[in-house]
C-alpha cells in the first residue's frame, strides 16, 4: 500500500483506538476482549494500555497475560497514567521519566506497543522526546479541546496526522484523535472534515449499555463512509507531508 502524499490511496480513512484504563477489572476486559475479538465494522481496534500500578497493588502476571492477547488482536498502546490508576494527568515528578519507565519495564517483558496516548491528552517537549525515542507513534494530539480540561492545561493540538520537529533534530509521528463517542455518533453522517478520522472510546464505556450502543452504530456507519485500516498500519505506511513544530502544537 504505497503512499502518495500524506493520504494512502483506497481511502478516506478511519481508525479507532480504546483507552484501556481497567485492564485488570474482569468485567470491563471482557467486554473490550469481545469487542476487539468482533471487530465492528471491520475495524481492527488499537488497545492503548494503561500498565499496572505496583503502589496500587495490581497484579502484573495477569496484566501481562492480557496484554499479549490484545497485542494478537489489533495494535498495540501505552497509555501513561501519571498520578495514579484513577487519576491520568501528573501532578508532580518528571513526566517524561516516567514514560520511560514504562517503556523500558514493557520492553523487558517482551510487549512490545508501537503507540502512546498521554492519559488525560498530558504532552509536553520531555514527554514527547521520551516518545520519539522508544520508537512510538503519539495519539496524544486532538482535533478537539476536551472540556474538563482548564484553559492552560498542556494539550497538543493537531487536526491531521504530521511529522511533530522536535529539539536536536528528532521528529515524532503525531496520529492525532479526533473524535469521542459522542462526536462520532453525532458526526457520522454529517461531514467528516479531518482527513484521517481516528474514534476513541474509554474501556469503561462498554459496560454502559446506551454508550455501548452508540458506539457499535457509529463504527458500522462510519465504515460506509469511511475506509476501515489500523494505527499500525497508518504508522507503518503513512508518511505525512505534513511538518509541524512541536512547541507550535502546544495549546
């Protein structure tokens, strides 16, 4: 699938991507677990994985376990929680080092995620060094302000998938999100404006059965609309034209 551009050919194209926060709730990962298993809409879901909290007391061998199950059905994530399992953004310490401790603890257990989603949308320049140097493609960036987020909360803005420049010369593949459930469920049969529409959704809302709904009738719409491909494939094969500064991304 050779690129033209910063569009493959054959599309539009979507992706969808979960935030994996409750990994080790057996209620909740059934849920997902059946989800990535069906793959609605012929969409191969990117599973963005909270690691376990040793502090928190959860159990890594079952964490691992499931880890290596999502990794056979669909792309691979971490999804940094800085603060604790039910608070995402830092609140103290060296964001950036704590990526890298996540990386390198995954690493030498053999998962091996190509994807990062900073928990509650947290980028800045250390963050984004650290990414690019694991060798991930970042999510981090949205098409959209969240609106608990408060007016000087560090996001990283960005409305289509670029090259991020970062400093000494290293650069970082942005696949922005663009849509939640919410938006996708109102959007889909208006017009999708971005040209790569990336939908998430949180693990939590599957055991919602009216956000489980919504979401499964707006995966099926939006394969009408949209040509169904994965994260890791837009990462293997997508080469934006576009190149953005990192530090003019920042909103």
């Amino acid at each position: 699938m050779p690129h033209t551009g910063d569009i493959l050919p054959g599309g539009p194209y979507a992706v969808v991507s979960c935030h994996v926060e409750r990994p080790l709730d057996d209620a909740v990962w059934r849920r997902f677990s059946d989800l990535q298993e069906r793959r609605p809409g012929g969409f191969r879901i990117a599973a963005l994985l909270r690691p376990p909290d040793a502090a928190a007391g959860e159990d890594e061998g079952v964490w691992l376990e499931r880890a290596r199950r999502a990794d056979t059905r669909g792309p691979l994530g971490l999804h940094t929680h800085w603060t604790a399992p039910d608070h995402a953004r830092p609140t103290g310490g060296d964001p950036a080092e704590r990526v890298r401790r996540e990386g390198e603890w995954l690493a030498e257990r053999g998962i091996k995620p190509a994807l990062f989603c900073g928990g509650g949308w947290y980028m800045d320049a250390g963050v984004a060094r650290a990414v690019a140097e694991l060798g991930y493609a970042d999510c981090t960036g949205t098409a959209f302000r969240p609106s608990y987020l408060p007016e000087d909360a560090p996001r990283l803005e960005a409305q289509e998938p670029a090259w991020l420049e970062l400093a000494d010369g290293l650069r970082l593949l942005e696949l922005p999100t663009t849509h939640s459930i919410g938006m996708l469920g109102r959007g889909v049969l208006g017009r999708l404006r971005v040209p790569v529409v990336h939908a998430y959704f949180h693990d939590t809302d599957l055991v919602q059965p009216a956000r489980r709904r919504v979401l499964l009738m707006a995966l099926w719409l939006l394969a009408l609309r949209r040509t169904p491909t994965d994260l890791g494939e837009l990462q293997g094969r997508l080469r934006p034209a576009k190149t953005m500064s990192f530090a003019n991304s920042l909103g």
